[in-house]
C-alpha cells in the first residue's frame, strides 16, 4: 500500500522506529554524559581538605588511649548519626599522639581497645594490633590505618577529608616512626 507522498507502510513504520529509538538513545545518554562529565563539571566540596578538631589535648592524658568522634567534613544533612566517625587517640608521652581509623585492616569491623592488655582487637576474626598500632595477629596483613595530626591552639586535629587506605602514603606495615604531620 503506497501512501501519498510516495511512501510506503513499510517506510512509515521504519522511520517511526527510527524516532522511537533515537528517543530511548537520547534519554539513557543524558545520564551516560552526566556520569563521565562529573569530574569536570564538579568542584571539589572543600572538605576533602579539612583539618577537623577531635578535642583539647587535656582529653587525651598521656599514655593513654580513647575514642574520639569526629562530623564526616563531605557529609550531606541527610546522613544523619552516620556521619559521625568514631576513631582512636592514643597519647604516647605528652607531645606525640596516634590517631587511627577505627577500622581493621582486614575487613574494617570496628576495633575495640583493651587498656588490660595493651591491644586493638577485632571481634569479627580475632585481628589483634598493639598499641601503636601495628598488627601482632590474626588474618590483618597490615598495621591500623593512621590519620595525620596536627597540634593548633590546644587543640588535636586530624586531616580527615580523606580516608587513610593502604595506597595513602601514611599506610604501611611497620610503624617505623611516630611524628605529627606540620
């Protein structure tokens, strides 16, 4: 069947596909583009690059070790409690301090201190890590991950814009040396 204009049903419903399709294609595009664009179109949020205060030095005595909390710097209003980041002080003499994540190395189950015997542990597969940090057992290959510090007006605070992993430069197996970051 020939419609006027010379076209044919066949040609009509091709060229109604054609539309359909090259719709479908526009529309998954846009979030395709929005994807791979969004390093470029998006500014940096300023706390990546935050130095957040954990608390006076006086609320850490010295050689001890406690929990300290922290706000997430990248959090959004709707994260809530979640975006409270719990993580360890330990004082070594008075001067020098160790903050490190809470998180094992191995699985990153919360670490629990134990003032008894000197030692993190994991209650998910018995990780164990010494006061400094480093690991003494258990299926963690690696030490606790450590934030850098730095000392302002009588107060501890921690770069915390980026999570230490085991490509940041501070993370590695040995603890070789204890030194706050300037």
């Amino acid at each position: 069947m020939t419609l006027p204009g010379g076209f044919t049903r066949r040609d009509v419903l091709m060229k109604i596909g054609i539309l359909f399709n090259a719709i479908i294609a526009a529309i998954l595009a846009v979030p395709i583009v929005r994807y791979l664009l969004s390093p470029v179109a998006r500014e940096r949020k300023g706390g990546y690059e935050s130095w957040i205060p954990l608390g006076d030095l006086d609320q850490f005595p010295s050689g001890q070790t406690r929990l300290a909390t922290y706000r997430n710097p990248v959090a959004n209003p709707t994260d809530g409690d979640t975006a409270d980041i719990p993580c360890w002080v330990r004082n070594v003499d008075g001067q020098t301090y160790q903050v490190f994540a809470i998180n094992c190395a191995h699985l990153g189950c919360p670490v629990r201190w134990f003032q008894q015997s000197s030692l993190f542990m994991c209650p998910c597969h018995g990780g164990v890590y010494y006061q400094d940090g480093s690991r003494a057992s258990g299926p963690p290959e690696r030490g606790l991950f450590e934030y850098h510090y730095r000392i302002e007006n009588g107060k501890l605070l921690i770069d915390a814009g980026e999570m230490p992993t085991p490509g940041h430069p501070i993370a590695s197996n040995i603890v070789t040396e204890i030194r706050p970051c300037v």
